[in-house]
C-alpha cells in the first residue's frame, strides 16, 4: 500500500511539473509508463471549451482559447461536431526535428520538451506539424501540448484520457532536471 | 482584458468606420446591462423612433466574461420594433467569448448600410462587408456562405438574421452561431432596418491570467460547483424540456392557444419523449461545461425510393410549448419540423407560436379567413403551421405583416384582443398564475426571465401583494447584476452575490467586489429610466381576458389579487426609476 500511495504521489508531482525547473529523484518512479494525452471520445465533445481554457489557465497563465495546448474547432458549422487540434505525440516529432535552437525537442514517449526560453519564435515548428497542433501567437510564440493531463479533468464529458505512449517506454530511475518550462 | 474602463468599438454602418472608445464606468456600470443602458444613454435617441439609422445596436459583455464557468452570455439592446422602447435580449453561443477575445467591452452599431453588408470584426480586424448576394436567404444557408466567407472556426461567433429580420418584423430573432438567439422583441427586425444581415466576431487575441493566486483555484471550485452537484443536473438531463410534463401536471402549461392548461397528449412533446426519440446530442456555449442545449433532428422523405435528408434543431421548454402545446401539436417531430421552419426565417419561436395560435382560434371563430391566412389553420396541423410560419417570415400578405408587428397589433385590427396571449409581448410557457402574468407583462424585458414569478407562483400561495412585489424588484436586482457580469441566468444558483464578490476581486476588480448592493440597485434603476424615457407607461399595460380564464392547480385566478399585484408592481417601477442613482 506505501508503495502505490508513493507511486501515486510522485505522479502527481510529475504532473505538475509545469513551469518549474527543479530535481527530481525518479528512482521511485522506475518502470512507470510515460504517459501522453490522447482524444479518443471527440464525439461527445460539447464545444465549452473548457479544456484549452483550464490549459491556458492552468500550464500558460493565459487567458485564451489558442494559447493552449489543445484547441476545440469545429469543422465547418456546429452541427458537423467538434475536433481537438492537439499533439498526436509523434515519435519521432517533426517538429522538434526542424526546431534550430532546441527550444523543442523529443520527449521520450512521443511528443516533445519544450525550453520557452531557447526559441527564437522561427515558426517552423508550427509549419512542420502535420495536424496544426503547434498555435503560434502574433509574436510567433509556440503553445503545444506537453502532455502533462491537466486538461483532462476539466472535461465534463469524458472525451480525453491519458494513456500510456504506444512505444511502452517507461520512466528510468535517474535523477534528471525537469525542464519544460512553458510558462 | 481586466481594465478599469470600457473598451468599446464603434462602427458606422453609413461610413463603414469604427472608432475605439474608452469611457469609464466600471465601478458604476459594471458592463453587460448596466454598460448597454449606459451605451443607449450616449449613443440612443430616445425621441426618434426604433428604425431611424441613428440609433445604435449595442453588444455588451460583462467583467467576467470568459474568466469564470457560465459567464457565457452577451447581452443586446436596442430600440425594439415591438414596442419602439429600449429593450435587452440575452444570447450565449460563443459570441460572449468571442468579443472577450476580439478585446471589447461592447460594439455599438450606428447608421445604415447603403446595401445589405455584414460586419467582420477581431482584436486586429474591422470590416463592414457587401453581401447583398445574402439578402434573401434562410439562417442556415446564409451561416454556411459566412463560415466559408470568414475564417476563424470554432473561435468566432456568427450572428445573422433570415428573412424575417429582413423585413423587419418585430418578431425577429438575431441567430447566435445555429442553436442560440438573440429571440425577443424584433431584435433582428432592428438590424435588418440598418442593411445588416450579419455580425462575425473573431476571438483572436488572448490575455495575461489574473495574478491573484485565489484565481485558479476559484476558479476550479466554481467549476466544481457547476459540474459536480446536483444543481445543474435539470438543465444538462432532460434539459428545459423536463419543464414540460412538470407544469402539465400542474394544469400550467400553455394548450391551445391557453384554452386548457393540461392535457392528456402531453405524452408525445414531453422532454423524457424527446430524449428518448429525438435527442442526438448536447452542446454548449463557449466557457460553459454544463451542455444544456439539447439537439434534435427533423428527418424528411424528399424523393421516392427513399431518399432522405436531415436538419439538426435545438429545442427547449419554450420552443416546445410554442410549437406544441400552444398550437395543439402533440408529436415530438412535428414540434421539431415547425421549429425548424421558423429557425430557417430567422423568427423568435416563443412569439412566432403565440401569433399562430392567436391566428387559428381567430380563423376558427371566423375573424380571419383562408384568404387572409392563405391556408387553413387548425390546431394540430403542423403541416399547416409550417407553411404559415414561412409567410409570417416573409411578411406574404398584409395580414402576416400585421401579425409580424405582434399578435395584439394584428388583433386590434382583426378582432380577438381579448384571446391574444399577450403579457408585453407572446407569453412564455407558464400557465402558473398571478405573479408570472404580472412579471412577465411588466418586467423590463417582458421575459420569464426578469424575475422568477413563475417560480413563485409554484413555491408559495401567497396574497399579500406587497410582499410579491418586494420580491419582484428584489429578483429583478440580483438578475441585474448576473446579466451586468454577464452570466448565464442557469447559473444563478451557484453564483451568490458573496461567491461574485470573491470572483470579482480575484480577477482585480477590487472596488466593483465591494459594491454589488448599490451598484446592482443603480443599474436596476437606470435601466428602467432608459426604457420609460422611450415611452414605456406601466399603467397602460392591459392584460387579455384570456388570463382571467386561466384554471390551474390552485383554482382559478384570483381577479382582484392578480389587478391589485399588477397596480402595486406598476407603481414600484415608477417609484424605482423616480429615484436619484447614488454615486
């Protein structure tokens, strides 16, 4: 039971890394799957919003419906229903792939880390993303998900789930230094 | 944006200018209907009347628009085509969020387009558009050129009018992004007279969060509050529509042109029948997990060997007792088909319905015939009613265009005043007694919404007529100050006067926080001043015999109870806007 109530609590801390760059000792967390944030029930999907806008909120500090990592649309008209534009967690990511400064880079498990502070606000993240899941605000600041789940719980239909990366990969037990500070 | 002042765009439709205006009034005013009464003031002319193209169409937001679940709704005043008098009406969708991310307080919409033109507008972005190739077409196929037209999907709302708005009828609607309206009092008549068949917000700029660490956190417990109790369940289950069967049982729903208040077919328009057959989805508006607009479909054979299409139509309490109840149409798909006609003009269905239930038991006395009417109206003949409502749009002969200027306009022409089911404008679906008739026909918006009469008549049997009008003017205050912030009036359980404090000083509106008593006191008021400075008379508000006829649950009304409420609630209205605003 300590064991699953330690786990739980280091999960916790792993989800709520945002904007923080600290330490971690993840010996604990050795063998956890990594996670990534995945919409699977869009169908049920109302359009509030509530989602993006917990993001915004909650990973940004922002107040908007774009930036956030995951944005609600509709295709053509409210009657053709909602999609999410957020990241499918390529592995390898395109974008990270043509980002120059590192400010994005692979994230094990799909998807990636993003480093605010080392983008030069080129772009070209956002014109290498396949599924526009990259928004770029007037100044070209990338918001991106960074699958850290925190919408998830603010969707009152059940539409978003994190799942474990469908590579398998799991957290190794080495100390290492958390650096997505997106904020 | 958290600012001290209003930030409010201009536009004029004669010059396709705007202007960005600051004007303060934060602390007094608040914003939604205490900015728009405020807006009327500068920009309205209270002796000309509702069509002159100087007076302003007013679009407001509130100061937590965006920041907090349910502060979805944007409120729209103008001069109404109803009654040529100031007016609100309330509609939610996304335009709310939308001119919270296009960065405005308010638009305010003067002048008059040489050809009919529609309004493009974002935080970086203004245009006045020709679209004369829209004149003339329905709400659905007009939304399908504007979403092609403007970019944006899913962050911007799209208000048109249809035909209806086009000729000017007074029973209107402004359609909010397909499922919501700006419904009551000709508001899409009053846009119409100004050229105007849309108005396209872009939401496309965003803002710091509030510093205060009490945000997030308020945050997440009004959410939780809003999602995890039962005080919302109503409206996401069944939605309004639950409301059907409820007041049936009472004997308070609306039959036939309120002939009856109960009966038997009620099983076939119920909100569980709906659910059941009809309902394919919820959505919602923008900012707002609750979901309740309920989304049926209308299914039609339009070709041999089975070739089908199919509508999606929202439906309500209202919609459904205006198309079903009250016009004596008992199957849920027929309400849905009549609907659906009368979202395609661009009409408000709650007066749409009444009109045509006033006209069926005016053609069957023999007031009207078919020569008038152009087809014969029964109750039940929805068929009927679907053609009908296509006239009433269009404004087809000269009596579907008295009808389109209101139900009593048309029966002081025809005969039948004392049927017309009137109280200010087309009932609302509330056969509930003396306190809802006497909210309804005087309150400022003439909606079941100003205050909760129909609520009342249900809670208590009380006679004392002082102590109803006390609660009157108080509701009327507090709802005042939730359409000034601007929420969803679902909402106004959770959203206590102490929890709207806490919410406006997390986002920084420090003063405005500790002043809700007086400053909802003052915004009551100066509404009420703007709208009797347009020619509004309590006293000379009448009330149809047909409301004398009502029988419900408790008996039959209470004559002398239900004339001295109404004198004494007049009088508190005088009384209210007599008093001086204290600063």
């Amino acid at each position: 039971m300590t064991y699953y109530i330690l786990v739980h609590l280091l999960y916790l801390v792993q989800q709520a890394r945002v904007c923080y760059i600290i330490k971690l000792n993840y010996e604990l967390l050795k063998g956890i799957p990594v996670e990534i944030l995945t919409a699977p029930r869009m169908e049920r999907c109302i359009g509030c919003h509530s989602c993006s806008l917990a993001c915004a909120r909650l990973v940004h500090k922002r107040l908007s419906w774009d930036e956030a990592g995951i944005r609600i649309h509709t295709s053509g008209g409210l009657s053709t229903g909602f999609e999410a534009k957020t990241c499918l967690a390529c592995n390898p990511a395109p974008c990270a792939a043509v980002c120059p400064t590192g400010a994005f880079s692979q994230r094990k498990g799909g998807g990636v880390v993003v480093r605010k502070r080392l983008c030069i606000r080129c772009g070209e993240c956002a014109k290498a993303c396949p599924v526009d899941a990259v928004y770029l605000d007037p100044s070209q600041e990338p918001f991106v998900c960074i699958h850290c789940g925190r919408c998830v719980s603010f969707c009152p239909h059940d539409c978003l789930e994190m799942v474990a990366s469908p590579g398998g990969q799991v957290n190794e037990g080495v100390e290492k230094e958390v650096k997505n500070d997106t904020g | 944006m958290i600012r001290d002042n209003f930030k409010v765009l201009v536009i004029d439709l004669s010059t396709r200018k705007g202007d960005v205006v600051k004007m303060e009034g934060r602390n007094t005013e608040a914003g939604g209907s205490g900015l728009a009464a405020k807006l009327f003031q500068k920009y309205g002319h209270t002796d000309k009347p509702w069509d002159d193209p100087l007076q302003p169409l007013i679009f407001t937001i509130g100061p937590l628009t965006g920041y907090f679940p349910l502060m979805s709704k944007t409120v729209y005043a103008f001069k109404s085509p109803y009654h040529n008098q100031y007016t609100e009406s309330h509609a939610g969708g996304r335009s709310a969020l939308s001119l919270r991310f296009a960065d405005y307080d308010g638009i305010v919409i003067t002048g008059k387009a040489s050809s009919p033109s529609c309004i493009y507008v974002g935080s970086r972005h203004l245009e006045v558009k020709d679209v004369h190739y829209l004149w003339g077409t329905d709400i659905q196929t007009s939304g399908k050129v504007l979403r092609k037209m403007f970019k944006g999907a899913g962050h911007r709302s799209i208000l048109r009018i249809g035909p209806a708005g086009e000729n000017r009828s007074a029973m209107a609607c402004v359609n909010v992004d397909t499922y919501r309206h700006f419904g009551r009092l000709g508001g899409g008549g009053a846009m119409g007279a100004k050229n105007l068949k849309a108005v396209v917000i872009q939401g496309d700029v965003s803002f710091a969060s509030p510093p205060d660490k009490r945000y997030p956190k308020l945050f997440q417990e009004v959410y939780k509050l809003l999602t995890s109790t039962e005080m919302m369940s109503k409206y996401h289950n069944l939605g309004t529509a639950g409301n059907v069967a409820v007041l049936n049982d009472l004997k308070a729903l609306p039959w036939r042109n309120l002939k009856q208040t109960s009966d038997a077919e009620v099983t076939g328009i119920t909100g569980e029948k709906f659910a059941e057959d009809a309902l394919l989805r919820n959505v919602a508006c923008s900012g707002c997990p609750v979901g309740c607009i309920h989304i049926g479909f209308v299914r039609e054979k339009f070709m041999e060997e089975n070739h089908y299409l199919y509508r999606q139509v929202s439906y309500d309490h209202e919609p459904i007792f205006a198309t079903g109840s009250m016009l004596g149409v008992t199957s849920n798909f027929d309400v849905l088909g009549i609907i659906d006609a009368v979202e395609k003009m661009g009409l408000d269905v709650m007066s749409a319905g009444g009109a045509l239930a006033w006209a069926t038991e005016a053609f069957e006395k023999g007031m009207i015939t078919e020569s008038d009417t152009l087809i014969p109206l029964a109750f039940g003949d929805s068929e009927a009613y679907k053609v009908a409502v296509r006239h009433l749009g269009m404004g087809t002969n000269e009596f579907y265009r008295a009808l389109g200027l209101g139900t009593l306009q048309a029966a002081k022409r025809y005969g039948g005043e004392d049927f017309a089911c009137v109280l200010g404008q087309e009932m609302a679906g509330y056969a509930t007694g003396e306190v809802f008739f006497t909210s309804q026909s005087l309150g400022f918006r003439h909606s079941h919404l100003d205050a909760a009469g129909y609520s009342y008549d249900q809670r208590k049997n009380e006679r004392d007529t002082g102590k109803v009008v006390e609660f009157l003017i108080r509701d009327e205050q507090e709802r005042v100050f939730l359409t000034s912030m601007v929420a969803c009036l679902f909402a106004r359980g959770v959203y206590t006067k102490e929890l709207l404090a806490e919410c406006l000083r997390s986002v920084g509106y420090v003063e405005l926080a500790g002043n809700i008593e007086s400053v909802s006191n003052n915004i009551q008021k100066l509404r009420w001043q703007v709208r009797l400075k347009t020619g509004f008379d309590p006293s000379k508000v009448r009330i149809p015999k047909r409301f004398y006829e009502v029988k419900n649950w408790h008996g039959p009304i209470d004559k002398d109870f239900f004339d001295e409420l109404r004198r004494r609630y007049q009088e508190a209205i005088l009384r209210l806007a007599q008093e001086d605003i204290i600063p």
